[in-house]
C-alpha cells in the first residue's frame, strides 16, 4: 500500500514547505487524508495500515482523525474570529486566498523554485503584515 503523506511530500516542493508551518501534526494530516481518500473503498482495519508510520489500534487512529477534525475545526473558528473583532480585514484574507490559488496553479504547472520562493516570500509578507498588531 502506498503511503498518504509521504508521499505527497516526496513529490512536492510546497507541501513540503507549508507543512512545517501549519497546527497539524503531520500524522493528522496523514490520517486526515487517509479519511477522505479512502474512506469509501476501505474498512477501518485496511485504513489502518495506510499510516505512513505503520499500523497503529484502532483507538490511536480514531484519537488523531478526532484531534485533526477539532484542529482543523478551530482553525476555521479562530480566522472567522479574527476576521471578526477586526484582526483579519476582507483584504488579508483575499490575500491568503489570491496565494493559495497560485501555490495551486504552480503546483500543477512545471514552474521553477525562484517561482516558488517568491510565493512564499509574497506570503511571508501577507502574514507577516497581518500579525502587526498594533498597541
């Protein structure tokens, strides 16, 4: 069987890089994809053996699909919340979104790293801007 999410980052410069930089550990992320990936075709016991680290019980993969889905849930919480007292205005998150659909399109493209780096040099600036709070 092939694994989730080394195999992803195996092949992908910007995963790679986005990875280190996310709340998500990256077991959750990789029981995060098993769920969606192969929750349909497989039973509990195959998407178990799918873990990048190994089989793990039941309880273990159940715990971190559990910890991933509250994480992930927050997340999306603390962004609304922010956007909401005003941390977060509509620009810094069109923004976000603008650099995300970018880091998509050179992920599907054969863009080179100078192409990557100033994405990610581009985001670095939108977050960097964004957590400026000013007392």
């Amino acid at each position: 069987m092939v694994s989730m999410l080394k195999d992803i980052l195996s092949k992908d410069i910007i995963a790679n890089h986005l990875i280190n930089k996310i709340i998500l550990s990256k077991t959750q992320i990789d029981t995060i994809l098993i769920e969606i990936s192969k929750k349909k075709e497989l039973n509990l016991d195959e998407r178990l053996l799918l873990r990048d680290n190994g089989k793990v019980s039941k309880g273990s993969f159940l715990r971190t699909y559990k910890q991933a889905k509250n994480n992930i849930e927050k997340t999306i919480y603390t962004i609304i919340f922010l956007q909401y007292i005003s941390v977060l205005d509509d620009n810094n998150i069109l923004n976000l979104i603008k650099i995300s659909n970018i880091l998509n399109e050179i992920s599907n493209s054969n863009s080179n790293s100078q192409n990557i780096n100033e994405v990610f040099n581009q985001l670095s600036l939108v977050i960097s801007n964004i957590i400026k709070i000013k007392i």
